[in-house]
C-alpha cells in the first residue's frame, strides 16, 4: 500500500514523492536486489529510483530529517509494526493512514495499534485502510468509530488502475 500511495501522488498528482521504510521490513531492499541488481541508483547512494518515486529503507529513524530535507511535496513513510518506538516522528506527519486487517489471524495485533490510539491526542482522526469483509470493515470502523475504508484490491502497486484511482481521490 506504501508503494501504491507514492505511485497515485507521483503519477497522477505529479507530486516530488519518497517513500520511506523504517526498521525491520526489507521490502525496498528486495525491490531494489529485483529491478537494480541491489546497485543503489541515487547520486547520494541512500536508496534508489522507480517510476518517479525515490525509494529509502532505513534502519535509524534519525536519518529521516536528511530525506525530509531533500526537498520533496510528500514522503510516504512505512513506520512498520513497531509504531510505537517511532510515535513522535508519527505524530508529525500531516496525514495518518493506518494499514490494518479485520480478518481474524491479523485482527489482534490490528486492536492492539486501535486500543494505543485511544490514548493518542487525535488518534480518532487517523484514517484506517483494511483488509477483510466488507461487512467485517464496516462493523469495526463503526464500532471503534473510526474513519476508513475496505482496502482496495491492488494487482501491481506502480500502475494506476481505474479502481485504486477511484480509491485515492476519495481518501487522499
């Protein structure tokens, strides 16, 4: 979902994007090893380049503020599981989405990140992207009274389609 948000800012709001991964996810690393041959591909040798989005994974969240700095209109930013070790830089982002799944083996660890929310001055604000039933998703934002959707289905995060399109202009 990181990578399909970056792709709808940069290619259809034509926005200077980065995305950033934080900690233990290697996901951008593996990206990179694919299309790159794990070659970094900026001038600065911090991340690489895909479709007009830079990409960064980073294993230290003060090295953030260099990305910040580069001069971008939006960083996306994969805080991961461990969003609690990272809740002040969290907290400076102009908008929160949160990802979360109501299906029953990702479910308790999705409530434990809502139930440390409640006690986040504005934590009722963040919007919530989830995965599961219909009828599951619209019960829990409802029950936990929350803003979200159902996630959208998305066959390759860096192509556009009708639908995911359709799905960020009503969220983004």
């Amino acid at each position: 979902m990181t990578i399909c948000i970056a792709s709808y800012l940069s290619a259809v709001k034509r926005l200077r994007t980065a995305a950033v991964e934080i900690g233990k996810g290697c996901d951008f690393e593996q990206i990179e090893e694919t299309y790159f041959g794990g070659k970094d591909r900026t001038v600065s040798g911090e991340g690489f380049s895909l479709y007009n989005v830079d990409y960064y994974h980073i294993d230290d969240i003060s090295r953030i503020g260099w990305i910040y700095g580069e001069g971008y209109d939006c960083v996306v930013v994969d805080f991961g599981t461990e969003y609690e070790k990272y809740m002040e830089e969290i907290i400076r982002c102009s908008m929160k989405i949160v990802l979360g799944s109501v299906n029953m083996w990702r479910y308790e660890q999705y409530l434990k990140l809502c139930t440390y929310l409640e006690s986040v001055t504005g934590g009722d604000r963040w919007f919530h992207i989830l995965g599961g039933d219909a009828e599951d998703v619209k019960k829990h934002l409802k029950r936990y009274r929350l803003s979200g959707a159902q996630r959208v289905d998305i066959e390759t995060p860096y192509i556009i389609g009708n639908k995911q399109l359709e799905f960020f202009q009503r969220i983004i």
